[in-house]
C-alpha cells in the first residue's frame, strides 16, 4: 500500500479531527526527518498510522490486545487509552502493510517513549505533541523550537511537562513513561 492509499484508508477510520492531528504529525515529523538526517519516507508513515488505531473503545482495545496476545500491564488495564501505541503498530503492519521495524518501534512508543529511543522514535513522539493543530499547551512555543534545535532537550521538556501535567491530574503515571522520564533525566544531567 502506498502513502497515499494509506492516508485514504485512515479518513474512514478516523474522526476528521483525529485524521487532522495524524496529518500534522506526518508532515511534522517529515521536516524533523529533514532536519536530523531520519528516512524522510519512514517518518512521513510513522507520523501518518501513530494513532490508526485510536477509534477503538477501550473495552475493544483489552480485547483486541487479549486476542492478539499484546500483554497488558496493570496501568493499562486501568488506562486503556494507553493501548493504542501498541494496538497502532499492530494495525500499522496488519491493515496498511508497513513491515519496517523503525516505523513500527516509533509507532508502539509514541505514547509513552522508551529508555533508549531510537532517532525514529523520538521524532514521532515530539511531533505528536508539537503538531499544528494540537491545543496549545504550557511552553509550547519553547518546546516547538527545541524540536528543531536540539532533539534531547526538547524530549526531556516533553516528558518534564507530561508527568507534571499527569501527576497534578492526580492520573497514574505508566512505569514506562516515568522509566523514560528518568532515564533522559539522569542521561541530560
Ligand atoms: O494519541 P494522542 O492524543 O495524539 O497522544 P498520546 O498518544 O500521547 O496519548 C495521550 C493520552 O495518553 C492522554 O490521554 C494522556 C495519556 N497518557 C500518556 N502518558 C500517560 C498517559 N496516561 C496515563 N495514565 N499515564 C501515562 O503515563
Ligand atoms: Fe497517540
Ligand atoms: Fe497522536
């Protein structure tokens, strides 16, 4: 399947402003490709299919991931929402042919990242929250200029302000997402 194809499947998934969001993500995370010497292509399709599987509900998401034997940790079970990194990379290469380990991988940790990320990787997770049509949240402006300046400190950022934001929530914070927060954390200082 081709780009093209792809993005005319995901429309009849998606909500419009959901298809919007992966749009931006896709072209975002292009110009990053440009700007850090990532496969421009990869990162284009990584940015399209990041949340192709996003329309599910939670109940079919525990479903799905029971039936396709993704193991669910304890914090998934009680945020299902967190499934959908991995419920897209399965989608990503089931439903859209997508075979490549780099794009699947950014797919599967763009909710969370991972300790040790990939270039790939961090591309898609900052484009995801830097995209231009995501609502403009704390530090934005700072944070879209050290996606083009320097990569790690704009992850770290990310992170910093994702577990702030999910802790003043009072929401349980995944052990993959504080792994990572920590691991940046202690890698930049
Ligand atoms: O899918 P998007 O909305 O584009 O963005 P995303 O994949 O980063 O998912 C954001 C959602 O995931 C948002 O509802 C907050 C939630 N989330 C991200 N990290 C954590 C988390 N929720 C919990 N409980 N714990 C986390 O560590
Ligand atoms: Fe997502
Ligand atoms: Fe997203």
């Amino acid at each position: 399947m081709d780009r093209i194809q792809m993005t005319e499947k995901l429309k009849t998934k998606l909500s419009s402003k959901r298809f919007e969001h992966s749009v931006g993500v896709e072209y975002t995370a292009g110009t990053m490709a440009y700007m850090y010497g990532a496969d421009y292509n990869k990162a284009l399709t990584a940015g399209l299919l990041h949340d192709c599987a996003k329309y599910l509900s939670n109940d079919k998401k525990i479903a799905k991931c029971e039936k396709l034997g993704i193991s669910i940790s304890k914090c998934e079970y009680q945020n299902p929402e967190l499934l959908h990194a991995k419920l897209s990379a399965v989608y990503a290469r089931e439903k859209y042919g997508v075979t490549d380990d780099e794009i699947l991988s950014a797919i599967t940790y763009h909710t969370t990242g991972r300790p040790g990320m990939s270039l790939m990787d961090k591309i898609i997770y900052i484009a995801d929250y830097i995209e231009p049509n995501r609502a403009v949240l704390p530090e934005m402006e700072e944070i879209r200029k050290e996606a083009y300046t320097d990569i790690d400190i704009c992850l770290l950022h990310i992170l910093k302000n994702c577990v702030t934001y999910l802790e003043n929530k009072g929401e349980v914070i995944d052990p993959v997402t504080k792994e990572t927060y920590e691991y940046y954390s202690k890698l930049m200082n």
